[in-house]
C-alpha cells in the first residue's frame, strides 16, 4: 500500500499545483495550497506505517502551521478585500515587474 | 515489505482514493467558491479514511477535527463575510493558453513525483514488518504519536505555541479595521 498512497499523493498535489496556476481567486488558491499540504501529510502518514511513528508528528506540526497560515492568509486577504473591493488576482499586481 | 491484504482493505483504499481524486479535481474545477470549498471538505474526509486505513487513527481524527471542522469553516466564514459566494466573473479560471501551460506543468511534475517515490530507501532508515502496529498496540493510537512528540521533538512542540501565538497577534492585527485617527 505504500507506493499507491505515494501515488495517491503526488495525484493530489499535481491537482493542487494546477488549481493554483489556473484560478484567479485568492481564496481558492489558498484552499489548493491547503490540499497540497494534505498530499504531504499523506507521504508522511504513508512513510510512518513502515518506517516508524515520527511521521505522525511531522504531520501535527503540519497541521499547526496550515492553521497559522490559514488565520493570517484570510485576514491577509480580508485586509485586501477593504482596499481594493476584490480577491482576484487579475487586479491585485503592484508587485509585476 | 510484501504484506497481503484483505480484500476488504483494499476495496476501501482504492475506494477512498478514487473519491478523493475526483473530489479534488472537483473542487479545482468548480466556479462557485462555495462549492468548491465543500468539494474540499469531501476529499479531507477520503483522506481521513485513508489515515485510518494507514494505522494513524489519532491522525484521521485531526484531520476531520482541524482541517474539515475548524481550517475550512474559517474559509467559509471569509467567503461569507467578503460575499463572493457567487460565480462571478472573480471566480473564473485563466484563460486557455495558461490552462494548458498548467496541465503541462502538472503533467510534468507528476512524472517526476512518481519517479522520485519509486526510489529506494536507505536501510539505515528501515524498521521491521509491522514495527508500527506493534508500537499501535503496545501504546495506543494517541500514545504512538504523543511519545515522540513529547520527547524527542518537544522544543519543535513548545516553539509552535509561539508560532500559533504570532500567527493570532497578526490576524487580528491584519483585520483590525483602521480607525480615522489609527495615524
């Protein structure tokens, strides 16, 4: 079972990346890096039912800082929403070169 | 390595697998932020039944805890709150060229993902056959996960406090609204 929950999970995370090339809402590209990060506990749950229980860690920690990112992302984008009236990404380029 | 599995085992990896692969490709297709949102939460609770079919139980249930219950209702209270609830035109994907660019992009990255994960692993890093449910049974789910975290990685436990504690001072200091007088 472990090379289909590493296929499983790249799957995932390809899917992820994609979202996040193609949208153009900020909040949905936020919820693209979320599933990217959850392909990634996947490896490391997959990993630590062969090779040892550490990986059920990493994964608590990952789920902390996807917490984190989540709460100061959304008010990143709350504070955004105030200034310009819109999440999309075609609108919000003052750092394009 | 080679472990046989029931049927029944399989039948569900496969089954969760394929649900959550065709929920995430769903949710990236989706217009309507909502439905994506929901379609999201559809392959958090597939990847939750897969963690228990991996023998992290403890881990299953903070995925539907954390991720289903308190990450994604925090996206749906913005959603709400900003009203983009709608398919309007701020939720519409690129244009075509950029869609194909990304296919060839994901398409590309996959192949290497897969490639990499039929690697070999060093020995030094292998344990034996059913070291995992061994450690499951001799301390439980919660102990398998709380011994080392509590141990060996206890700093990196004590130091996410003060991540989360940075994380909240910056939200509410990001969503304060700025009054006249702020500066």
């Amino acid at each position: 079972m472990l090379a289909e929950s590493l296929a499983l999970s790249a799957v995932l995370f390809t899917i992820g990346v994609v979202g996040v090339l193609t949208r153009r809402n900020a909040i949905i590209i936020f919820m693209c890096v979320e599933l990217m990060l959850n392909a990634v506990n996947l490896t490391f749950v997959a990993f630590s039912r062969f090779y040892g229980a550490e990986g059920q860690v990493f994964v608590v920690f990952v789920m902390t800082v996807a917490a984190a990112e989540a709460a100061v992302g959304l008010a990143i984008i709350i504070a955004i929403f105030r200034h310009r009236q819109t999440v999309s990404l075609q609108n919000i380029n003052l750092l394009k070169g | 390595m080679q472990q046989h599995y029931p049927l029944f085992y399989t039948f569900h990896f496969y089954f969760f697998g394929v649900v959550a692969i065709a929920s995430a490709l769903a949710f990236v297709t989706r217009k309507s932020p909502v439905a994506a949102a929901l379609w999201l939460v559809n392959t958090m609770f597939s990847l939750s039944a897969i963690f228990v079919l991996l023998d992290a139980q403890f881990i299953g249930v903070m995925q539907v805890l954390v991720y289903a219950g308190a990450i994604m209702v925090v996206f749906l209270f913005v959603i709400m709150l900003l009203n983009l609830g709608h398919p309007s035109e701020i939720a519409d994907t690129r244009g075509k060229w950029p869609v194909f660019a990304a296919s060839l992009i994901g398409i590309a990255m996959l192949s290497m993902i897969m490639s990499i994960s039929r690697g070999r692993i060093a020995a030094d890093f292998q344990v034996p056959v059913g070291f995992a449910a061994q450690q499951m049974e001799k301390y439980g789910a919660v102990g398998t996960v709380a011994r080392p975290l509590f141990n060996e990685y206890l700093l990196a436990f004590e130091l996410t406090s003060i991540l989360l504690l940075v994380a909240i001072a910056g939200a509410v200091v990001l969503g304060r609204r700025k009054t006249a007088d702020a500066r």
